[in-house]
C-alpha cells in the first residue's frame, strides 16, 4: 500500500479494501529502533544504493530511512542516487533498491502509470545484475505496478498492478488487504532469506500492506505465496470509491507477494508491497490504531528486510 500522508490516497485505498476501519493517518514510527545486534558486515561494507530518481514513494531520504538506517547498522554503506540509471551510476554498488518508482511526481494522473524506466535503464540494470548486482524492486498496485512493468518484464517477472486481495490471508482484527504469511500455513517459501543465518533469524511471518500480485520467472522461489482465493482488482487512475465490477476482479491464485532468482551472477528479489518493509504507524488522533512493516510486533517483517538485504548483498547464502 502506499503508506503515506497523501490523506487522498489513503481514503480511496482504505474505503476500497479496509471498509470497516476509519481512516486515519500514516505517521513514521519515532520510536523504530534500527540497531542491529550482530551486523553481517563487519570488514567490508558494501554499497547500498537507494534509487530517487523516478519519481519514488519510498525513498532513503524520506518513508525508506528507517530501513536505510538498519542497512547501515548492519554494515552497508546506504546511499541515494538521483541520478538516471547508467552503467556509471551502479558501478560501485553491490545492491540497488528501487521502491514504487513512477511515470510522473503525481501518483493520481493517468501519466504516473507511464514507464518509470528508459529502455536505456533497464538495459544498464539488467546487465549490472548479470554480472553480480543484487537488486530489489519493489513495485505495488497501480501507477506503480503499471510504472515498473518494462523493467520486470525484462526480468522476467509479470506484475499484476491491482489492489490484492485475499480472504485466506486477512487478518480481520485490522480488515481489508492486510494479509499474514506465516511459515505454519505454508505461504512462506524456503530461501535464505526466509531461513536467515540460525534459527534466531528464521522468518515465520510477514505482514503486508495491500500492494499488487506478481509471478517470478521459471526458476524462481516464491517468498510470500497467495492461496487460492486471492483476487487483484484492477483500479486505475481517478478511481472512485465505490463497488468494484466483476470484470475488474483478476483471479490470482498460484500468484506471489515476494519472489526471490538469481540471473547471470546476480542476485534478484521482487516484492509487491513497499509499506512491508517501512517502519509507520497508522494514526486516528493520538492513537495508533496499527504499526505497519518493520514496527509490527507479531511478525517479523524488520528481520525480513534484513534477511533480504544481505542476499542480495552476499551476506547470506
């Protein structure tokens, strides 16, 4: 979901999918604490470069410095690049991180669904990650699935851009698209960034925050899997709030929030939710009705982003 105080957005989002709640404000969580107990890098630190350079909801600088914050106590060195993707600009990266990358700045015109990416960029991402990059995109329900599809496309991902759904994996003390995986319904895959380095760092549940379906490519693992009764509703731009006709209702079974490959020598993960890994907090008043991503205290979404971070950073095998 968009996780953000775009009071807009979050209205049309939450009285889509989250009926029965008020709706409140996304707030940063103040008190997120992003030390790390047993960093993974502690003699090399390599590069971990946040993309803001397309239009991004979720950047190093902004909704993504607390996992910024937690890369860097687990011994990256996080930074943010504005700059138009080149072979110059990934040269010294090990990790690139691209988060709700979009057509244009503003997410409610029909432009924002436009590709985020020149063919030029993709070219230069694909072939970073050959030769031994390690990226995360993350890319959500519409514009920023619409916006990131040349890109995924290349890797061989198909993204849906719907508002996800799944009544299986609902949590109905919260309602609505805020799903639970958890390792006892089998909806956690087996990858190293689900087993982490010990039993102290398995993963054995992830909440997500609405966002999209995806399908990885021949080969990939599922990290987040839908049960078959999930549903992508396909919404565009200048939606208005109200009941979703049938024809917009995508099936989605057999279909992923998380999935994890390799190609070439690199090393890819895809998610389709951004609020997963934030650290924010959903307000009404002076009270948090919720904490979203990484400030969750019954799952383990902050030790997920970690797991992910050093895949892709080499760091776990």
């Amino acid at each position: 979901m968009y996780a953000f105080a775009r009071p807009l957005i979050a209205a049309a989002t939450l009285s889509l999918l989250w009926p029965a709640m008020a709706v409140g404000q996304v707030v940063p969580d103040p008190h997120f604490n992003s030390s790390v107990a047993r960093p993974a890098f502690t003699t090399t630190h390599p590069v971990l470069l946040f993309d803001a350079a397309h239009n991004n909801m979720f950047t190093a600088s902004d909704r993504f410095a607390p996992l910024a914050s937690l890369a860097k106590h687990d011994g990256f060195d996080a930074r943010e690049t504005h700059e138009s993707v080149t072979p110059k600009t990934l040269s010294e990266s090990k990790v690139f991180v691209i988060a709700d990358a979009l057509g244009s700045k503003d997410p409610l015109t029909k432009a924002a669904e436009g590709p985020a990416f020149l063919r030029t960029e993709c070219d230069a991402i694909v072939q970073w990650v050959n030769n031994g990059g390690g990226l995360l995109l993350i890319a959500e329900h519409a514009p920023s699935g619409y916006a990131s599809r040349g890109l995924a496309v290349m890797l061989g991902v198909d993204l849906s851009a719907g508002y996800l759904s799944d009544s299986a994996l609902q949590d109905s003390t919260i309602g609505g698209s805020t799903l639970v995986f958890a390792r006892a319904t089998g909806t956690i895959g087996d990858h190293p960034t689900t087993r982490g380095r010990d039993s102290t760092e398995r993963i054995n549940r992830v909440r997500t925050f609405t966002g999209e379906s995806l399908k990885g490519p021949a080969g990939s693992v599922t990290l987040l899997r839908l049960s078959d009764l999930a549903t992508d509703n396909m919404i565009r731009a200048g939606w208005k709030p109200g009941p979703i006709p049938d024809s917009l209702v995508h099936i989605a079974k057999g279909r992923a929030q998380g999935v994890a490959f390799t190609l070439g020598k690199g090393r890819v993960v895809v998610l389709g939710d951004a609020a997963m890994l934030s650290a924010q907090l959903m307000q009404q008043g002076d009270n948090v009705q919720y904490r979203m991503g990484m400030s969750v205290t019954d799952a383990d979404n902050r030790q997920f982003a970690l797991n992910i971070l050093r895949w892709l950073g080499g760091g776990l095998n």
